[in-house]
C-alpha cells in the first residue's frame, strides 16, 4: 500500500511538473504580428531600388535553350564602371502598380525579349525556367529544365502580375529526343514581399523578404477555371491581360451580370438561369461545343449569345 502511495505521488509530480513546463512554454512564446503592409512596402521599395542602383546585369544576346543562365546579376565592387540595373538602357527598368491590401504596391521587371508566341493571362499556367534570388545573392530555387507547367494562380501575386507581360515562344525536338526552345519571353523581375511571401517563410526565404527573379516563358497552358468550354483568357473582358476578384462594391470590367463574380468563375455569365456551357452546345448535340469565335451574336446588342440574358 505505501508503494502504492510512493508512486502515486511521484506520478503526481511529474504531471504538475510537465504541467508547469507547458503552461511556460505557451505563456514565453511570442508571435510577432503582421507588420503593417505600407511600413514594410515602403522599406521593400527601398531595399529593391538599392538593389538595382548597386547591381549590374550581363546579358547572353538572344539566349535559346531551356536553361536560365542568360543573364547574371552581379554586385558592383567599389570603385567599379559597370552601370547598374537602374541606370542601364539596353533594358529599362518598368514598373506596374497593383492595388492589393489597401494599399498600392510598386513592382519592377526589365523585359530581355518580349517573346512572339502566346501571352498568358494571369490565371493561366505557364512553363518557366527560372531562378530565384535574396537581395543578398543567396540563390533559393531554380529551374533550368522545367518539366511541369506552374498555374498562375498557385503561385506569388508578383508571378501573376508579370508574366502576362511578356509571351511565350517557339520549340522542337531535337534528335536526341531532348526540346530547343527559341523566340520565348526573358525578364527579370523585383518583387516587394507583400507580392511573394511576405510574414511567411521557408527554409529558405525569411519572412519579409524581397525578391528577385531572372525566367524565361516558354509555354502557356490555357485554363478554363469555371469548366464552361471557355479558356478563363478569353473571359478577359476589358482585354487588359488580368481577371480579377474585386471587392464588393467594386465594378469589375470582367463580371457581365454585375453579381460580383467574375466571368472566369462564373458558370452562368449573363444570370440568364440558362448555364453558359449549355449555351455553347451546338445544335443537336449533347457534348459538342462552339469554338470561342464561333459563339452566336444577338441581336441587337451584338454580344455572343452567352453574355446577353436576352438571347439564348
């Protein structure tokens, strides 16, 4: 019986102690909060153009192949000649700005070629060989063979908002089975934190961190998001190369019916009741469907017959 109590009071040791312990832990640990967008916007901005002010680029003239060694983005030493990223002109900084957390964000690219294939929309997927870069030089990805094609809208915002800036290219397959790509968009592209991973982080990327991107777009998957037979890229209805989910209240030039869901995503384009699928079939057929350019209009709006409640 005292054994009995010995152990039962050890037992109840250890599990106030452990108790004790966790009750510790969980009270010392500290989280920091998000840090507030437009502060860390504003410091990204200045790290970014520090960056292009104190780099240089070196270009291979119209690279082909599928690796990304085409352009190298080297530290100017002191005392060094080289004119950086910023004040070069061969390929001139651009900018593009994006409303995005209640605030406007700044993102800079330089086009190496534009490409002469097909411009992805932003909820396409795309092909790209790529690397990725710390403002440091640390390198923490790269693709130089992609095999697999990256859906827009699983990746940053910064790819996202990019990439339908350039175009794809051409290919072929070479004798011995491997693919020569040429005539494909290349850039480079500098990206805020708010626009990539901002407070999260990988074993790889801190939290916070701007980043930098040489690829290369060789390829463009067509996606049709809300499977109405019609590529989300041609429900782009303003034809500005993005369809986008906007804030209620908000007009979005891409949303037909007005009911805040964007045409891309939205299986019934006009709220006619009549499926926008359905509306595609062609006559006496159950699975056959108009191409895009083959769409009846209506009369007499002359919309395609999906996009008017009107008609069916």
């Amino acid at each position: 019986m005292n054994k009995f109590f010995k152990v039962s009071a050890v037992f109840t040791c250890l599990v106030c102690l452990i108790s004790f312990l966790v009750s510790c832990t969980k009270s010392d640990t500290y989280v920091e909060p998000p840090r507030d967008y437009q502060v860390q916007f504003d410091a990204d901005s200045i790290a970014l153009i520090n960056y292009m002010k104190t780099h240089y680029m070196t270009v291979i003239q119209n690279p082909t192949g599928a690796d990304h060694l085409n352009v190298t983005i080297t530290v100017i030493p002191e005392g060094g000649t080289q004119t950086s990223i910023w004040n070069q002109t061969n390929y001139p900084v651009q900018s593009r700005t994006l409303y995005k957390h209640n605030i406007t964000y700044t993102y800079w690219y330089v086009s190496l070629q534009q490409g002469t294939n097909n411009k992805p929309c932003n909820v396409d997927s795309v092909l790209t060989s790529y690397k990725g870069e710390l403002l440091d030089g640390t390198v923490f990805d790269s693709n130089a063979y992609p095999q697999n094609f990256f859906n827009l809208r699983s990746t940053i915002v910064g790819w996202s908002e990019i990439m339908p800036q350039f175009k794809s290219g051409t290919y072929a397959a070479k004798p011995d089975g491997s693919i020569s790509y040429s005539d494909f968009g290349a850039g480079v592209m500098f990206i805020p934190s708010g626009l990539a991973y901002f407070n999260g982080a990988t074993t790889t990327i801190p939290q916070y961190s701007p980043l930098v991107f040489s690829f290369k777009l060789l390829e463009v998957y067509r996606n049709d998001d809300d499977f109405d037979k019609i590529p989300s890229y041609l429900e782009d209805i303003d034809g500005d190369g993005y369809v986008r989910v906007l804030d209620t209240g908000v007009v979005n030039p891409d949303d037909t019916d007005g009911d805040e869901t964007p045409n891309y995503l939205d299986v019934d384009d006009d709220n006619d009741t009549f499926l926008t699928r359905t509306e595609l079939l062609l006559p006496n057929t159950t699975n056959q469907y108009y191409t895009f350019d083959l769409i009846p209009t209506c009369s007499p709006s002359g919309k395609k017959r999906h996009l008017d409640a009107s008609c069916h």
